[in-house]
C-alpha cells in the first residue's frame, strides 16, 4: 500500500519527529510508514485523516496486485 504522509508532512512544514508527536507515535514509526514499511492500524489511519482533515483513501492508496 502507498500512501502520501511524507508529502502532507513536508507540506504542512513538519518534521517526523514533530507529526509523531501530534499523532502519540515514534518517530520510527513515521519513517518506516513514509517508506512504505509499515501498514497503520486503523486507529492511526484515523487519526492521521483527522489531523490533514482528508479522507483515509486520499492518504492511503490501495491497489490490488
């Protein structure tokens, strides 16, 4: 899964360590998201949709094999 979290972060001038902090997450777990990595649980998806104020499906894009 893809998703634009770096873009959005880097769009609202924040560093990883900054949205980890506004999302109760480490910073690892940004970078590894960003990286594509890391799939977040739904609570973080949400919180992640609430905090660019976007719907989950404009961050995360899914696409089946």
């Amino acid at each position: 899964m893809k998703n634009r979290v770096e873009e959005l972060r880097k769009e609202h001038g924040l560093k990883q360590e900054e949205l980890a902090d506004l999302l109760e997450v480490s910073r690892q777990t940004i970078s590894s998201l960003e990286k594509g990595r890391y799939n977040p649980s739904i609570l973080l998806a949400f919180k992640i949709s609430h905090y660019f104020n976007l719907s989950i499906e404009d961050i995360f894009l899914y696409k089946e094999d």
